[in-house]
C-alpha cells in the first residue's frame, strides 16, 4: 500500500516555481550581458497514493518565468580625438538570455482519486522575456547590435491512474508566453535619430 490522504472537505496539493531576473547593461564602446532563468514545478501522484475527499480535488502546478535584460553601450567621447592611433572605431553590444520553465501535475499509474465534488488536474506555465540590446554612437564609425536569446516553456497533466468524481473531472495543461520580445538595434553617426536613440 501506498501513502493514503483522506478528508471530509477538499483537498488541495499545489507546486508553485518563480523566477524574474533583471540584468542592465551600460558601457562605454563595449557592453556585454547575460542573464540566465529556471523555474520547474512538478506535482506527482506515485503508484498506490490514494486520495479521498468529500468534497473537491485540486492537483496544480504553476510557473511564472520573467527575464528583462538591457544592455547598451553610449559613447561619451569622440574617439577619433581621444585615440589618435585607432584608425576605425567601434562599438559593440552583446547580450545572450536564457529562459527554461517547466510545469507538470502527474498522476501515475496504479494511484486513485476519489472526490464527492470536482477532481481538477491543472498545469500553467506563464513566460516572459524581454532581450534589448542597443548601440548608440555620434562620433563611432561601426556599430553593432548582437541578441541571442534561448527558451524553452512547457506544461503537462496527465491521468494515467484511477479518477471518481461526483461533479466534473478537469485536466487542462497551459503554457502562456506573456511576452517573447528580441530587439537589437544599432545607430551610428550624427542624424537626428542617432541622437534620439543616445538620449534614451
């Protein structure tokens, strides 16, 4: 036999996971950023558990992923006076950002559940990410503007175990990517949106 939980209002097992760095990046001719996020939430019910409730079932799983990463570079000087030896003058901004998030609620082989009201089986996964990379320059001669982002966002309910109910049995799996925005964005020379762009 196997772990057994019973009661006579509801039952209620909840995994919850959140993860939100922020990353600012401001150099002078070169910026490099990276920022990296997990968030995993698993709820399992194993082979031989039991669960019995007099009133409701509520299996869940939830994540909440949120990546912000801006890195840009402002030249302040103008290089061409400063370093008189550089014949050609660059700025460069890097910025990588990884997003991993993973939600599961399962219910294994051989488990039970028993409900007199509603057996609910959810899985939500919320992701967003937010990647800027900006090169601003009046006096540089090259500009470059490099984002690599990387993400991965997941969700499962699964029954393969025994479900009785009295009302209504429910699995839902959901992965919402709130925001999923890239953006690199290079200005070089003295035009009125270089100038614009410096200013932000």
């Amino acid at each position: 036999a196997g772990p057994h939980i019973a009661a006579d209002a509801d039952i209620v097992i909840d995994a919850q996971a959140r993860s939100s760095p922020e990353i600012l990046t401001v150099g002078s001719e070169i910026g490099v950023g990276y920022a990296r996020s997990d968030a995993s939430a698993t709820v399992t019910l194993h082979n031989n558990a039991t669960l019995l409730a007099d009133g409701n079932v509520i299996l869940s799983s939830n994540t909440d992923n949120t990546v912000d990463a801006l890195i840009k570079t402002n030249s302040l000087f103008n290089k061409n006076k400063v370093f008189k030896k550089v014949s050609v003058s660059a700025d460069i901004a890097v910025g990588v950002t990884e997003a991993y998030s993973h939600a599961a609620t399962l219910i294994g082989q051989g488990s039970a559940i028993t409900a007199g009201g509603d057996v609910s089986v959810f899985s939500v996964n919320t992701k967003s990410l937010d990647t800027v990379v900006k090169v601003g320059s009046t006096t540089g001669q090259i500009g470059a503007a490099v984002a690599v982002t990387l993400s991965e966002a997941t969700s499962r309910a699964e029954i393969s175990g025994m479900v009785t109910a009295g009302g209504d049995i429910f699995a839902i799996a959901q992965t919402i990517s709130a925001k999923n925005a890239t953006e690199a964005d290079s200005r070089i020379g003295n035009s009125f949106f270089s100038q614009v762009t410096k200013s932000l």
